[in-house]
C-alpha cells in the first residue's frame, strides 16, 4: 500500500516523543554524538523517523533483532529502490546528494530474486579470483608511494593523504585503469562521497566506466573488469559499469574509513578523554575489530523496501518508503551485553546479514590490515597532532567518517619517488591544516611567453610514472 499524501513513512507508539518530528542524519550535530541519538531512538522502539537529506525522508531500524528481520527476511523488505513512491512520484530533490547511494542501478545492491543472484555470482566469483599475495602486494605499493608524498614533511592528514587516497587508488590497479580513466574515476567517486556536485560527478564516473569496460572487451586483462566481462552470467555493459560502480562504492568509503578510525583508535592510546578500550599496545586486528563494532566505517546503510504495510514491534513501516539500518545501532544495543563484553566478531553487523551480506570481508579487512601495518611500520613514530577528544566528524547520514587524521613525526627521506615525477596538484581544500594559509609564490616571469600549461596528472597517473604498473 503506498503512503497517503503527507503521510510519514513511520508510525510511532502513542506516548513516543519522536513521534512528532524526525531528525537530521546530515547535520554536524548528529556527526558529534551518533550514539546519544541513537540512544534516544531505541528507548521507544525498534525503529524512528529520520531525514536523510533535505526533502528525503526514511525509518530507521535502531534495535538488533529488529535489524537481523529485515536483513534477512528478502520476501517482505526488498532491495530495488524502484518501489521508492517518493522518488517515483518526483518528491526527491533529484540533485539530492543521498540519491547516488540511493537511486536504482542494475546491480547486486539494488536487485533481488533470482537477478540479484545471477549478479551475486558474477561480482563473487570474479572477487574470488583475486591473490591474497598479490593484492597485500599491491596495497603495499601504493601505500609507499603516498607515504613518500609527506614522508619528508614531519606532519601529514592520515585521512585525506593516506586512508581516503589508498583505496581508491587500489581499485584502480584492480579494475586494470590506463591513467586516464583512472584520474576521472578517482576524481568522480571523491566527489561523489563528499557530495559535491553529485549530478556531474555521476556523469562522469558513467562515462569512465563505460570507457574501460569497452577498452576491456578489446584488451582483457588480469583484473576484475575482464573477469566479470568473461563471467558466464554474460552481463551486459550496463550491468558491467554498474557492478563496478557497486564494488567501489562498497569498497572506497568503508575502507577509507576502517583504516583510519583504526588509527585513531590505535594513535590516542591513553590520552585524556580517550575511551577506556584504548590503548597503546593494541594490536591491528583488535583495533579492526574495535572500529567494527564500535565505530563502523557505514553506520546506516542497507536501503530496503517494505512490499507492504509492516508492523515490527509496534511500529508500522509504510510500504514503498526507505528502511535503513543503523549498523551502529544495532552494534551498540543493550541486548548484546555478553557479546559486546568480548567483542565476538560473529554478532556485530557491521558486515551486513542476510542475502546481501558484503561479499568481500576478507579481502577488505586484509587492505586495512596491511595499510595500518604498512603506515606503523614505516613511521614507527607516529603521534596524533592535535587531542583525540579535538577530531571532527564529517556529517552525512550513511557514514561515520572522520574529517581529518593529523599526525606528526620525525621527518625522512622519501624512497621511490622516482627522478622527475611531481605528485599530482591538490587544492587548497584538500592540504593538511598547516598549510591552507600558506602563501602560493608565483613563477618568476621569464623573458618569453610562457607555454600553455600541461593538464596537470592526477592521482593515479602520477603513481602509474612511479612504479609503470
């Protein structure tokens, strides 16, 4: 049954304070204390009424058991963000920045029955097909190559010019990207992420992708664009693009975010205001883990779909409207008292359950793994530059996502930069907070006009003239 006109998509018990009003989860308010939130949420029920973006509104399940229900009951909550009535009926601000992590795509996250099957299998067995070995190498490589870019500096942003940089630069080398579409693609999927003009952004990461599945087709390689193009499920390039659309969504954000909540964890050691769980001498897979059920990198996420009016624990679920799930929520449920005490790494959710639970664990917790190994190891004495209690939180709904990670530490000489190559140009936004007021100094004039500037490289080009992948 679709929502009456007006209608919320959430009903909530009589006497509920929330059942009046719906909060933000975009505002820097929310960003600063999820949990005191999320809190207030679940002392009056399983789910609450939330506002994604502006004009986008949604329910969102807070409690565990009521989470696992919809996560695995495919029947009853589906996936295809096709069903959405508001978006159907023109309600959704299309320039809305929640709608590329929102809006129907024909791929694994958005399909269900025996099509999201038939894509599960191809997205599966193609990731099944990547080296351990191989990928822990790669992830070492171009974790030196950035860590030379500030190695020399003494003070770095862990989470721009590391943990945000690293992944992105990863699926690059595993979907087989010449330069160029691999400095677009980087380009589109950080703007995407931080929501900056998500319209064009989106555009060209269609229009890259596309590029590199027909280059693909010509020239296949050992990478995971042609195993999914030589896949017996013989998908089409629409499918294609929008698999590896999926897979770096699914794998970017989180992972950029894994690896430096990690670090934070691991760098406050006992510091003032540091909570408790921390510590100095804590091992990488501890503090994984720690992040994971405390801190998870996509803390509301997994969209769903109710076929109809549901009730769930006193709450009704209008059909058509979005479901999210608060991963952290349910993390952090008073339910979970013994499992939370030892952290057992089979109940939090971070992961997901059900029919779509994230295909790529292993392979995602082995990348943060070696990256935090790798950073540790090379700059063995790294130290937070400001208070652990002093870092920002970036506001957005779906993530839990730092704003930046300043360190300091005794400056070295960089190793594989090799002769002749310069990093690729970075705006002012993106520099470390030390230097966003430093002065730019201008060539001297020479005593001929000067030539037309060269289209500056990006990220992946650059690392390509490093190391010649």
């Amino acid at each position: 049954m679709d929502p009456s006109p007006g209608a919320t998509p959430y009903s909530a018990p009589a006497g509920c304070p929330m059942s009046q009003q719906q909060t933000s989860l975009y505002g820097p308010e929310f960003a600063a204390d999820p949990h005191r939130v999320y809190e207030a949420f679940r002392a009056h029920g399983p789910a609450a009424p939330i506002e994604l973006a502006p004009g986008v509104d949604a329910t969102l399940i807070v409690q565990h058991e009521a989470a696992l229900r919809v996560l695995q009951n495919p029947a009853l909550f589906a996936r295809d963000s096709r069903r959405w009535a508001a978006l159907r009926e023109g309600a959704v601000p299309m320039d809305s920045p929640v709608l590329p992590m929102m809006m129907y795509r024909p791929n694994c996250l958005f399909t269900d029955g025996a099509e999201h099957l038939r894509l599960r299998k191809a997205v599966t067995e193609s990731l099944a097909r990547l080296n351990s070995s191989r990928l822990s190498r790669d992830v070492e490589r171009i974790a030196d190559y950035l860590i030379d870019q500030f190695i020399e500096r003494g003070t770095a942003d862990l989470l721009n010019e590391y943990a945000k940089l690293l992944p992105l630069l990863l699926f690059n080398q595993l979907f087989g990207c010449p330069g160029d579409i691999g400095d677009r693609l980087t380009r589109s999927m950080s703007a995407i992420f931080d929501g900056e003009d998500v319209l064009r952004a989106n555009g060209e990461l269609t229009e890259c992708l596309m590029e590199l599945v027909a280059l693909k087709r010509r020239q296949p390689g050992e990478d995971i664009t042609s195993w999914l193009i030589q896949h017996p499920a013989g998908l089409r390039d629409e499918e294609l693009k929008d698999q590896l659309v999926m897979l770096m969504g699914a794998g970017v954000e989180p992972e950029r975010n894994l690896i430096a909540n990690a670090l934070l964890l691991m760098l406050a050691g006992d510091q003032p205001g540091a909570p408790e769980r921390r510590g100095s001498g804590m091992l990488v897979e501890d503090a994984l883990d720690d992040v994971l059920w405390n801190n998870p990198p996509i803390a509301n996420y997994a969209t769903h779909y109710p076929v109809r009016d549901i009730e769930l624990d006193g709450v009704v679920l209008k059909a058509e409207t979005p479901v999210l799930i608060s991963f952290a929520a349910a993390n952090s449920d008073p339910s979970l008292t013994d499992a939370r005490q030892t952290l057992s790494k089979g109940a939090h959710l971070a992961w997901g359950a059900g029919p779509h639970v994230c295909p790529a664990k292993s392979p995602a917790t082995l990348i943060a793994l070696t990256a935090i190994e790798k950073i540790l190891n090379t700059v063995p004495d790294l130290s937070l530059a400001v208070p652990a209690s002093g870092v920002g939180w970036r506001p957005g709904p779906f993530h839990r996502a730092l704003i930046s990670l300043p360190v300091r530490f005794t400056p070295t000489a960089a190793r594989r930069t090799a002769t002749g190559t310069q990093p690729p140009a970075q705006t002012s936004a993106q520099l470390p907070d030390p230097y966003r007021n430093a002065a730019v100094q201008a060539a001297p004039a020479g005593r001929h006009a000067a030539e037309p500037a060269k289209k500056p490289k990006g990220w992946w080009s650059s690392f390509l003239d490093v190391f010649r992948v």
